[in-house]
C-alpha cells in the first residue's frame, strides 16, 4: 500500500487505503472523486478561473501584467476586483495562485516559474487538450 504523491492529508489517506485494502471498499476513490467536485465547482465559481478559461484557448506564458492585459484590456473577461477597486498584476497573481488546483483539477496545467532576470514569478497556462 502506497499513498500517492501530493497528498496533503498523506495520514488519511494512508487510513483510507488500509481499509480499503481489508474491507475492498473505495473510501479512498471517493474521497479523491469528492474532491475532484468541489474543484470543479471552484473553477466554475471563480471570476479569474472563468476569465482564464474564456480566454486562453492554447498554451500562454507571460507575466500577470501580460495576462491582465490579456484578460481586461482586450476581451473585458474579468468582472471588477471589488467595487471600486481595480485589478492589479500583484492581485491576479494571487488570485491565479489560489485557483491553481481548481483549473488542475479540470485537466489544465498551471505553472508558476521565476523570471532569472526580473525574479519575479512569471504564468504558465496549458488548457487540457
């Protein structure tokens, strides 16, 4: 028995499995499936995820300027940050942070690498193929 890698809660999912190796129930794939849902329902309750996913259409790397532009400028996809406030490059790149394993969890690929010049963190997003 095996917990796989990234589990967050590797000591219960470590139970799940031992039970479901005893008893052959799946308490572990349901637990997996449960969490699935609720990421699922995320990306489809975030502003920034929805605003990702009517836009990026192929793979996009570039900074949180560069997608804000992308996202606000060109295709007025994101709704206002909060009322009367503006978003900002430092506020999507949080809010991309946040909705990571949401996106994830509907088969995109989110990547956060540094830029070696500026250090900053630069995005990368691949929409499931």
């Amino acid at each position: 028995m095996r917990v796989p890698p990234g589990e967050d809660l590797a000591d219960f999912a470590e139970v799940l499995l031992a039970i479901d190796t005893l008893w052959g129930t799946r308490g572990f794939a349901a637990w997996k499936d449960g969490q699935r849902e609720l990421y699922e329902d995320l990306a489809d309750s975030d502003a920034v995820a929805l605003a990702v996913r009517k836009v990026i259409t192929q793979p996009w790397e570039g900074s949180a300027a560069d997608l804000l532009r992308l996202l606000d400028d060109d295709h007025h996809a994101l709704p206002p940050a909060l009322p009367g406030q503006a978003w900002t490059p430092r506020k999507l790149s949080g809010r991309i942070d946040r909705a990571q394993a949401a996106l994830a969890a509907i088969g995109w690929k989110v990547e956060r690498p540094k830029n070696e010049h500026t250090k900053r963190k630069q995005i990368g997003l691949w929409p499931p193929s």
